[in-house]
C-alpha cells in the first residue's frame, strides 16, 4: 500500500511539473506577444479635451490633446456625383495594410510619402476594412487622412461600409485578429469600444454610407437583391439614414422585427452573394439595373483573383482578395471605360466578359 502512495505521489508530482512548465510556456509566450503589440492611435472623446492612447511595446501611452486637434462632428456626405471623370475602386482590406499601400502607390493614387495624388479623381473603398488582418487601425487613419487631402484637390475618397464594419459595430468580434484581444485587455476595453461614439474615428466611421452613386454606377458591398428592391423604395438617402442609425440599436433588438432581414439578412447590400452564386441571368441583371436607374454595380464581398467582370460589364467585383496579403487590384472607370489596375501599376482591359457564375471564392 505505502509503495502504491508513493508511486502516485511522485505520478502527481511528476504532472504537476509537467503542468507548471506548459503554464510557464503560456505565460512566456503571452509575455512575448504583448512586448511585441504596437497599436493605435486611438483617440477618445472626453468633456473638454481629447485623450489619445497608443500601445509601444507593450505598454500604454496616454496623453492630452487640444481640443481641436481633430473634428469631433462628422456630417454625413451626398451620395449621388455626376459627371466625375476618374474612379478607383477596391473593396475587403481587412487589416492588410502594407499590400493596400502598395497597390495604392503603384497604381498612383498615393505617392511615395502616402499622400493623395489621384488629383479630381474618386476613390472607393467598398467596404471591409475590418477583421481578419492585424493593421487595420493604421488603414483606417489613412483613409481618414486621405479623405482631406482628396477634399482639398477636388477629389474625393468614399469608404463604405461593409458587413464586417456593421459587424464589429455590433459587437460580433469572431473575426478580429488576436492582436485586437491583447490591445482591448491592455486599454481594458471591448474591441468594438475602440470604436464607439466617444471616440474619433467612431463618429468618423458613423457617418459613412452602405451605398453611393458615382455617374451610372452604384457602389455598395454585397449587392442588390431583387428581394432587397421588393422591400423599400431605393431611395438612397434613406437607405443611408436607416443603417446609420441602426448602428446604435441593440442587435436583438434589430433582430425582433422583419428589420434585420431586410437590412441585414443575406439578400441585404451588406451580406448578398447573389451575383455571384444564385444562377442569375442576363435578363435579371437587366431588370435590377433599371429598377434603380444605374448601367452598373460595384461590389467587394465575394473573393476573386483579381478584378472581375460578370453579365457584359454590368456588374463588377472589386474584391481580389486583397485579405489574404499577397496579391490585390483596383477597378479604373476613367472616361466611361473600365480597367483592371495590377499590383506592379499596369492597366489591363477585361480579357472577356465573365457571364458564369463559378468564379466566385469565398
């Protein structure tokens, strides 16, 4: 009986041991990964004045700033623009900030310095800069920056919002990088908080469109759906409003009512696939088009290789799966003509119409 205790003693012992080293393992690798997070900025809105907060090395760095060091009131934007000769458009960033730099740069909507150099021209992020990749506060912050450097050329920079905005808006965080959980334990914030109304970049996000129209060509992530169009008028300004405002509504609460289907659901122009997947014809096409008053739409959502085009150039995807963080293109529109623009800078016409459905990855 006594050797029995003593074998399972040093059995235990033994274990315990063996725990305590994967423990220290845990510890030392999370000890690692928090000296090596270097976040932000992140800018809160206080009474009087704004705190900026950034993570180096690990560590938070807190400080004071005037007042009006940024705009603290963000006035939504029109969305319909006629007559705009140059349009860039690239949509589902996710985080990969170094590959959208550049894309950008070679393609010459930014020079070396990161600054706007697309003159008069129109860019459109169509939606999902968030999730998934570990930088996606830095690209953010660019496109903030973008947008006033555009304004002030006579151009413009539209971000749209895409299903992961509206996602981390609403608290769904199933797709942040683990980079974003150590930066809201270290601000001892929820991710989504990072983001909220008392923030900068939040109010900034808050006034920004689902969906826009630039000549004859509607922007929005997903798409539109013959169900979307049998559910509202399509006013856009209206559909802006509603989603606007839906940001600051309980998630359950949207979900209580035929709201959250509509609006959200997979037929919604945040979620929908349909062009790419639902064995759509020409004819349906054709019909969406002239139900909304537009010759084209311009989608992200659905991963391609690269820039694609469907249904005779009526529709466009822009998503070339920038996300993954090796390849990415943009859509040119530039006198009423449509390009791909490649990672070294090149412009290539559409090969050949792409009326199938089957290129579509997810």
């Amino acid at each position: 009986m006594i050797k029995n205790t003593s074998f399972i003693i040093i059995l235990f012992i033994s274990i315990s041991n063996g725990f305590s080293q994967e423990i220290k393992k845990i510890k030392d690798s999370f000890l690692n990964q928090l000296t090596e997070i270097n976040d932000g900025p992140y800018v809160f809105i206080e009474k009087n004045s704004l705190v900026e907060k950034k993570i180096v090395k690990g560590k938070v760095l807190s400080k004071n700033l005037n007042a009006n060091s940024y705009d603290t009131i963000y006035t939504p934007n029109k969305v319909f623009f006629k007559n705009i000769k140059k349009i860039a458009a690239l949509s589902d960033i996710h985080g990969q900030y170094e590959l959208a730099i550049e894309l950008l740069k070679s393609n010459k909507i930014i020079d070396k310095k990161l600054n706007w150099n697309y003159g008069k021209g129109h860019l459109v992020i169509v939606g999902d800069i968030f999730d998934r990749g570990d930088k996606v506060n830095e690209m953010l912050w660019l496109v903030y920056k973008l947008e006033q450097q555009a304004k002030n050329k006579g151009g413009k920079v539209h971000f749209l919002l895409g299903n992961h905005e509206y996602m981390v808006l609403h608290k769904d965080l199933r797709y942040i990088n683990n980079k974003y959980n150590i930066t809201g334990k270290l601000l001892n914030l929820d991710y989504n908080e990072l983001y909220n109304n008392k923030t900068i970049i939040g109010r900034w996000l808050r006034s920004k469109p689902t969906i826009i129209k630039i000549n004859d060509n509607i922007f929005v992530h997903g798409g539109v759906s013959k169900e979307f169009i049998s559910h509202t008028d399509f006013n856009l300004e209206k559909i802006n409003n509603v989603m606007r405002n839906s940001i600051e509504i309980n998630k359950q609460d949207l979900k209580s009512t035929d709201f959250y289907k509509i609006y959200y659901g997979g037929k919604s122009l945040i979620w929908y696939r349909g062009y790419f997947n639902d064995n759509l014809k020409d004819e349906d096409i054709t019909d969406i088009l002239n139900h909304i008053s537009s010759k084209h739409i311009v989608v992200g959502h659905c991963s391609n290789e690269e820039v694609v085009s469907l249904f005779g150039n009526k529709i466009f995807g822009v998503d070339s799966s920038i996300k993954k963080g090796k390849y990415g293109e943009i859509l040119f529109i530039e006198n009423n003509k449509y390009f791909r623009g490649t990672m070294n800078g090149k412009k290539k016409q559409f090969d050949k119409i792409t009326t199938t459905n089957n290129i579509y990855k997810k």
